[in-house]
C-alpha cells in the first residue's frame, strides 16, 4: 500500500493537481467542465503544450482540446507555439526522452495546418457546438486573448503583459521570457518609445523598457490576478509527472529526489514569484530529500490552480 | 563520507544513475578503505571509491578513463550524498602494472547492486599484501587498517614476500623487515 510519502502517492496528487490546473484553465476558455475557473493569467501556447503532455492520462480533455483548436485556432499564435514547443518534444535534459510524444504533437501540428487538416476540423467543430463556448476575452485571465483582439496574434500581446506584470526589461529578456525573437521585440519596443507608449532608459548596454502609466489601460485586469510564468511551470511539472509515471524513477524516492535536485534551481525561480521556500538538497542526502521536497512541490502545484 | 552503512546505499544510487543515464553494464574491482568497509573488515570511514579496473572475462582490466555515462552517473552520486569529487576513481589502477598477489581473482567477493553496477572487491588476505605495501611505502592510517585485519604469521609472510616484488631495491628489504621487527614479527623478518 502506498503511504502518504511514497512515490506512489506523489504520483497520484501529482497528476491529480496538473489536472485540474489544466480543466480550471480551459474551462476559463469555454470548454464545459464542473470545475471552477482559474484566476491566474492564461499563456494559451504554454497550455496547449502542457495539455499534450497529459493528453494520455485524461482523454476526455485532450479530445475537448482538440475541438476547441478546431474552432478557434485563430486565437493560438503557431510561429510561439512552435518556438515554445522545442524544449518539450526534443529529448529532455534529465529524462532522456520528449516531455511530449511525437504522435500526440503531430496531432497539434495536424489540427493547427489548416490545409490539411481541414475535413478533421469541420467534424471536429460540428461536435465542438455541444461542448464549447467562445473565450469571453473580458476575462481577466484571458488578458491574453483580449490583448491579442486588440493588438492581433502577434508579439504585442506578450510584450504588454510581460511589462504589466513585470514592470519594465530589456529586449533580450522580454524576448527569452516571452518566447519571440529578440529583433522583433527590439523592434516594437523602439517604434513604442518613439510614440511614448512605452518609456526607454538606458541602463548599461541594455536599454530598459516600461510602459507609461498614463497609458496604461488595463490594470484593472491584471491586478485580480497573479502572474504565473507558465513555459517554465509546465516544463518542471511535465518532467516531474512523466518521471512519476514512468521507470525507472516512478518506484523509486532515491531516483525521484535526484531529479528533486536536478530540477532545483528552475523550481526555486519559479517559486520566487510567491515566495515558497524549497528544502536545501545538501541537507537531505540520497532519498532522504523525497519527503520534503515532494510535498513542496505539490504545495507550488496547489498554489497555482 | 563513506561508511560501511551508507555504502549499500551509494553503490545502488550509482546502478540507479547508470541505468538513467543511458549506461552499459560494468564491473568495478575496488580496493581501499570501501572494500575494507564493504566486507566489514574493518569499521571506518572513507572519502572515496578506489577502482582496481574493470572485471571482464575473468580478469581484471585497465580502464583508463571511466566512460563518460560513468562520469555523468557518479557526478550525480556525489552531488545526492554529499560526496568529495572524485569520489570514484582510478587511483590504484598502476597497481595492474606492477602485479597483483597470487590468487587474487579467485578469492574476489563479488556484490551485485542492480541491473547495471556489479562490485568485486579484493579479499581479507588481498588486503593484507596492500596494507603491508601501503604501510611501508606511506604509512599512517595504512598500518593500522592492516593490523585491524589481525593478519597471521603465514599472511604477513606471504604479503612480505609480495612486497617484495614490488620495489626490489635493498633498501626496501631494510624497511620491511625493520617494520616487522617494530610491530613484534622479530620471527618473521628473520624469514626475509
């Protein structure tokens, strides 16, 4: 029997919770669902890919998902999507293999080209009628989507939301943390200062960007709600529920806990934004660190529903 | 640090590491404080892993340089233990060259610590011809491992005549049956 700390037990809260993550956020995005929606801001890409890593453990979601792509593909930019998608369908540092797997990504690829995938999609969203409602973007953690109604599916949307929540940074961040390419960034972030949207400061080699508050229209939305940096959230629990799942380490804490500290630092980045503390690993030699630190780590998970 | 109860636990983190990190199947012939520990020979701790060669075949081979899964699988070993670096190493692999005692191989004690890691470890008598050479060559903690191991007048002898293949010079032969005489083998340094 599995007791309370045993990896059995991380597995099945583990994937409990990611689950629910999942159904609150698409749930905020239309699909019909008993749970409650999220109050954290939506990052649509990172929630795609992180729906494919599941897609497996809860099918009636996946094929949920795959009707809403089919009626609102419009709303996910695919060129984020894609340059997103490189760190979970390559081979992953620590696991050795995709977070997500190659039949259930070429799924997505095959639903979002809509030239080929065109008869898949009308039976798709003739089914989708029954199950979905549009994203009413007045939301507020679907910031996002409203951005992208104003601003069209391009890098603008990211680039406000990172300064709203951020409050100002530099290309290069912005556009490491957001996922586009730093020219384009660069770009916008220039022809904005020029028309005083944003406020640019020279600071070292790097230039500083904020938006000017008094143009600033929507922080009404973004107060109500805590910002999760999702692409990196996603990737630490997609590690973590496909080692829970899977030999050799689903059976073993000494093997889970390595991994424990392997992913560590991307944990305690994460972790920074609501200030939870993670257990020292020097403090917890060989399995000894599974206890504490797996607990931590459904807590982190628990905190972003 | 490595102590005869957490070694169980080192060795099956490192089959463990190997099998994750994409690694073969490997035998290790240690020698040192581990097997002392190991074989509860002796009761005390260590820093490290002294890896003899590989066992292929019957024979004990050099390895030269650990492959790199080996590498990765021992990096991760010591970060999860607290562990020095180079925790596991090839120290005493010249040892190959200049010969091992007689009979070694077969008096090899072989743990198995899952699918990847298989550890022989060189026997009580083996020590004891290591120790004696180890004691005489630097000293310190060296003599008293070997008489922890309570060696007779017949192994310390024939650990004596072992040694002296090792360095042939008078002038070890000198500090051989010097170090008899100091430790109460009158008896025996008269044999040498």
């Amino acid at each position: 029997m599995a007791t309370k700390n045993s990896p059995a037990k991380f597995k099945e809260y583990l994937q409990e919770g990611f689950l629910v993550l999942l159904w609150r956020q698409w749930r905020t995005l239309g699909i019909t669902a008993y749970s409650p929606e999220t109050k954290q801001l939506i990052d649509l890409e990172a929630l795609i890919l992180a729906t494919s890593i599941a897609a497996e453990q809860d099918q009636r979601l996946w094929t949920a998902v795959i009707r809403w792509l089919a009626c609102f593909q419009d709303w996910v930019n695919q060129a984020r999507l894609k340059r997103m998608s490189a760190a979970f369908i390559k081979p992953d540092e620590y696991l050795k293999k995709p977070l997500i797997k190659k039949e259930i990504w070429q799924e997505v690829e095959l639903l979002l080209s809509t030239t080929l995938s065109s008869k898949k999609t009308t039976t798709n969203t003739s089914r989708a009628k029954r199950t979905l409602t549009p994203p009413l973007l007045k939301k507020p953690p679907l910031l996002q989507l409203y951005l992208r109604g104003i601003f069209g599916v391009n890098a603008r949307a990211e680039l406000i939301l990172f300064l709203l929540v951020n409050g100002e940074g530099n290309s290069n961040q912005i556009a490491r943390e957001t996922f586009y390419d730093q020219k384009n960034i660069y770009v916008i972030l220039e022809r904005w200062a020029e028309s005083g949207f944003v406020t640019k400061e020279s600071r070292g080699k790097q230039n500083q960007y904020s938006l000017d508050s008094g143009d600033v229209f929507l922080q009404s939305n973004i107060s109500s709600s805590s910002f999760w940096s999702w692409p990196p959230f996603f990737q630490l629990y997609s590690r973590l529920l496909i080692a829970a799942s899977s030999p050799p380490w689903s059976n073993d804490p000494y093997l889970l806990s390595s991994l424990f500290r392997d992913v560590y630092p991307q944990a305690m980045s994460i972790s920074k934004k609501n200030r939870l503390l993670f257990p020292d690993p020097k403090l917890f030699p060989g399995d000894n660190y599974f206890p504490p630190m797996s607990q931590k780590l459904l807590d982190l998970l628990k905190s972003s529903l | 640090m490595i102590e005869s109860k957490n070694l169980e636990l080192i060795f099956t983190a490192l089959d463990r590491q190997i099998s994750v990190s994409s690694g073969a199947r490997i035998s290790l012939v240690v020698c040192g404080g581990t097997a002392l520990a190991a074989l509860q020979l002796v009761a005390r701790t260590t820093k490290d892993v002294d890896v003899l060669g590989s066992f292929k075949k019957g024979q004990i081979v050099k390895i030269g340089v650990f492959p790199e899964w080996l590498k990765a699988a021992a990096a991760k070993v010591e970060r999860d233990f607290n562990l020095p670096a180079d925790w596991l190493n090839l120290g005493p692999e010249s040892q190959l060259d200049t010969g091992l005692p007689k009979g070694l191989l077969k008096r090899l004690v072989k743990k198995v610590y899952g699918n990847f890691l298989t550890i022989f470890f060189i026997s009580r008598i083996d020590q004891i011809h290591f120790k004696l050479y180890a004691s005489l060559d630097r000293g310190g903690y060296h003599v008293e491992d070997l008489f922890k191991l309570n060696p007779s007048e017949v192994e310390l002898l024939a650990a004596s005549r072992w040694v002296l293949t090792q360095d042939v010079s008078v002038g070890f032969r000198m500090i051989l049956i010097s170090f008899l005489k100091k430790h109460g083998y009158e008896k025996l340094a008269g044999k040498i």
